[in-house]
C-alpha cells in the first residue's frame, strides 16, 4: 500500500479479468481511484469487489460495451457528473475470435476491430476532450506483439493492434501540448482467460 496515485482518477476498460484486473488492482493498492469497466461477466464484477475488500470503496465498476460509441457517450457524461476530472485511461478491453481469413465470418472481423481499435478510439476521444481542459492527462494502450508478428488465423486480431498503435502515434502528436501523453504497453503471452486455449 502506498499513495503514490493519491488523488488520480484513473479508467480500466476490461478491469475485471486477466491484464486489466492486475492493473486495476495495482492502482487501487498505489491510492488511486478506480473507474473500472467490464462488458457484462456480473460474476466477474462481483469476484473483483471481493477481492479488493476495503480499497473497494475506491472503486467504482460500469457494465457497457466500449465498442458502443453512444455506450461510451454516456458513461463519460455519468462518469464526469461523480468524479469530474479524468487523469489516466487505460485502454485494456479487448477480445480474440481467430479463425484463417477465408474462414473468418464478417461478424468475427467486425468484433474484433470494434471492440479492440474502435473501443480504443471511443474510450480516448472522450477522455482527451475531459484531459485538455486541466491541461494533463496520460492515455496507456495494451497492445500486443502481433501487431508486428502476425499469427496465422488472427488477421482480425493483428489488424485491430496495428491499428491501436497507429491511433497511439498519431493521437500522442496532437495532444502533447496540452500536457497529456499517449503510450502503447505491448505485452507478451501472458497467461490470462484471453489465451486459455492456446498451447
């Protein structure tokens, strides 16, 4: 335990399972307050306040889908009524449906992109807007090395993350003058629910 983020309201997408969960935990044990979002695995939402016992009264946990513009319209507007200033985002939110591209259904691609890249996109222009008027803020993307590697059956996959890094390239340039940053963390194979079926 220890205050290092005393007073930082700080965003987890995918805060409830696997990479997002850690992170959210850490900041929650560095002071912080949490705002952490999840799709819609309730159980998993529970589990998490359990887990966090006391610091759970620094945390607050929103149901909807970051692939939803109007969804992400509406928790920032809830969001900025409780909490007013946004310090940290962390885009974490994201899914894998692989399957070889002629394979792949049109739905599945369109998941994948809207939940990984368009989540990231909806998540970090509504944060910016609340960022640029205190003149701070930082913005950290997970991404993933098969945004350069590329595996077979994750074209949707690895598309969605090249993507998010070309969004993080661009969006830092526009913003660093009003004192926010924007960063991609791009982990390895990491054993989470995400990958629970790969060897």
């Amino acid at each position: 335990m220890s205050d290092l983020f005393a007073g930082r309201k700080v965003i987890v997408t995918g805060a409830t399972r696997g990479i997002g969960k850690s992170i959210a935990m850490a900041f929650l044990k560095e002071g912080a307050t949490l705002i952490g979002t999840y799709h819609s695995n309730h159980q998993a939402a529970e589990d998490f306040k359990k887990e966090a016992g006391d610091l759970a009264d620094n945390c607050d946990l929103y149901s909807f889908d970051v692939a939803s513009y109007k969804d992400v319209e509406n928790f920032y507007q809830e969001c900025e009524q409780k909490h007013s200033a946004i310090d940290i985002l962390i885009n974490n939110s994201g899914i894998r449906k692989d399957s070889v591209l002629a394979m792949m259904s049109e739905d599945d691609w369109q998941q994948v992109i809207q939940t990984n890249l368009s989540g990231c996109y909806n998540m970090s222009k509504f944060a910016v807007m609340n960022m640029m008027r205190q003149r701070y803020g930082r913005i950290i993307n997970i991404s993933s090395p098969m945004s350069r590697l590329g595996f077979s059956g994750q074209a949707n996959y690895s598309a969605s993350k090249a993507g998010q890094e070309g969004l993080t390239k661009s969006l830092c340039k526009e913003v660093a003058s009003r004192g926010i940053t924007v960063n991609c963390v791009s982990p390895g194979f990491i054993e989470t629910e995400l990958l629970k079926d790969l060897d």
